[in-house]
C-alpha cells in the first residue's frame, strides 16, 4: 500500500484540524505506512453537537458507550484530536481491524514519537484509536476561548 493513497484518504478527515496536529497525522500515515501498517483516519474534528449526541449513545440512547466525554470536553471538539484505524489490505482494499493487536501498538508508539499523546496510555478508559495534541492547553482553558497558536507552527513542525 502506498503512502500517497492513505494521506489523499486522508485529507478529508484531516481538514478541520489544527494544521500542526493535521501534519503529525500525515507523519504517523506515512511512518506506520513505511513499516507496513496502513492506518486511515476515521475521525477528526467533532462539532459540540456531534459530540453531544455520540455521549448520548449508551447513556439516554441505543447503542454501546463509546466515549466519556460530553460536548466541548473532548479535544476533538477544538480540532486537536484525531483517531486511526490500523487496517488490513485485502486483494488491495483497505478493511479496518478494529482488533488491537501489536501493530496497534506500534502506531501508539510511533504516534508518541512524533510528539502526540496517545489514548491507549490511558488508565481508566483505553482509546486505542485517538491521538491528540494539546499545545498544553485545558479543555477548560479551550472551552473558555483560549486558542492554540497558529503562526506558521505546521512548517516549523515539520521534519
Ligand atoms: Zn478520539
């Protein structure tokens, strides 16, 4: 599988996120990708509502609880968060295995190399997909206003 077909997947998912963290996911794609794990992005920014309406699956609507986080408490919903799935390649088609296995593991440590905090370090609820950036802002200090810096930081980032 060649990296230039997972990142122009990629791009979509990729577009309303903070250009900093937008680049450290192109760079885990084409890592990952180099070692021969394909991973596609299945999330990226999440409005509030969405959010709301995910944190309601489980709890007042069907479904299994698939996140702990209400609206404007989780870095997706300020475009610094993002999550993967590592897939198979099946006759040239990419088929997501959600099953976390030691490649899911190597992506969280690739993603940590490259500066990401991975959900799959935490404790009380494993997000094997999620990587996020914080700029070591609070979602406090998000949901009050506060803003990541912008200038030219996805160049500087880059390597
Ligand atoms: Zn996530």
């Amino acid at each position: 599988m060649d990296a230039s077909v997972l990142l122009k997947r990629a791009e979509k998912k990729l577009s309303g996120l903070h250009p900093v963290v937008a680049e450290k996911a192109r760079q885990l794609i084409k890592k990952a990708c180099a070692e021969g794990i394909p991973i596609i992005i299945t999330q990226g920014l999440r409005t509030i509502e969405e959010q709301n309406r995910l944190y309601a699956q489980g709890r007042t609507k069907p479904g299994k609880i698939v996140t702990n986080a209400r609206g404007g408490y989780s870095y997706h919903n300020f475009g610094l968060a993002f999550d993967v799935c590592v897939c198979d390649v099946v006759k040239g088609n990419l088929v997501p295995n959600w099953k976390v296995d030691r490649r899911w593991h190597r992506v969280g440590q690739i993603g940590k190399s490259l500066g990401l905090e991975w959900g799959g370090d935490w404790r009380r609820f494993k997000d094997y997909p999620h990587f996020q950036y914080t700029f070591g802002l609070t979602l406090a200090q998000l949901r009050n206003g506060k803003k990541p810096p912008i200038v030219n930081a996805a160049k500087r980032e880059k390597r």
